[in-house]
C-alpha cells in the first residue's frame, strides 16, 4: 500500500464521532491548507466573505474556490462549491471520486451534501487540518 493510500486509510479510521484532528501534515497537505487560506485571501481582497477552499485528488489541485457570494451575487457561492465547480469544469466530471476537500473553515450542510453527492472521500478544514471526515448528505 503506498503511504498516500496508507494516510488516508489511517486518517478515516480516525473520525469517531464529529471531527478528529489529523496527524501531523505532511509538506504536501501543508501546501494544500496554504492554498485554501490563499483563495479565503483572494476572495477578501475582493470584498468577499473570507472563505476559500481547494480541491486535490491524487495529490494536484483540481478544483480552486475563493467565496464568490458578494461578487456573483450568489448565495450558493460558497468557497467549497465554487472549488467543486471548478473541479468538475475542469476535469469534465459531474463525480470527483476519491478527493480531499481542503478549506478555510468547516463546510456548511449545504455544502457537505454538494460534496458528498460528488464522491468527494474526505474534508480537512481550517490552519489546523481538522480531518471531518467523509462528506455526508444532510438536511430533509
């Protein structure tokens, strides 16, 4: 089993109940937090609510999303849905199977549910990589 594949082994069986935090980052994951909290930088430059998101799956970034709600006037514009969307755009997938979802603060339910209808495996949020876990359905 590659280490990639160990980690996140390792990394799910860590989430009990609610969000766990992860192990120590490696240099990579570092950078994918950095890159989060880059498009919550870009989209406060902006004017914007300071949120951002990235999407990776097999170690590249996917998927970029600074908030975009007070510039698209969007209320779904969230940092996460935006990164999904540009992922999805980019790869020409409606499914991102197997990604890790990287944010500057934990996901909202409307969010998550985005997410985990996308396939996306798993979400790390905020400067301390808080593992949640896998994207799960909410909401009636």
């Amino acid at each position: 089993m590659c280490t990639c594949h160990r980690r996140s082994f390792l990394l799910a069986g860590l989430v009990l109940a609610g969000a766990a935090r992860a192990p120590a980052l490696g240099a990579s994951e570092e950078a994918f937090v950095a890159a989060a909290f880059r498009m919550r930088d870009e989209a406060v430059a902006r004017g914007d609510q300071p949120y951002g998101a990235v999407l990776v799956q097999a170690g590249e970034i996917v998927g970029y999303g600074p908030s975009r709600v007070v510039a698209d006037r969007d209320p779904d514009a969230h940092a996460e849905r935006v990164a999904l969307r540009d992922a999805q755009r980019r790869l020409g997938a409606s499914a991102i199977r197997d990604a890790v979802l990287f944010s500057s603060s934990r996901p909202c339910a409307a969010c998550e549910t985005a997410l985990a209808e996308a396939g996306v495996a798993r979400m790390v949020f905020g400067r301390a990589a808080t593992d949640a876990g896998r994207p799960m359905r909410r909401g009636g």
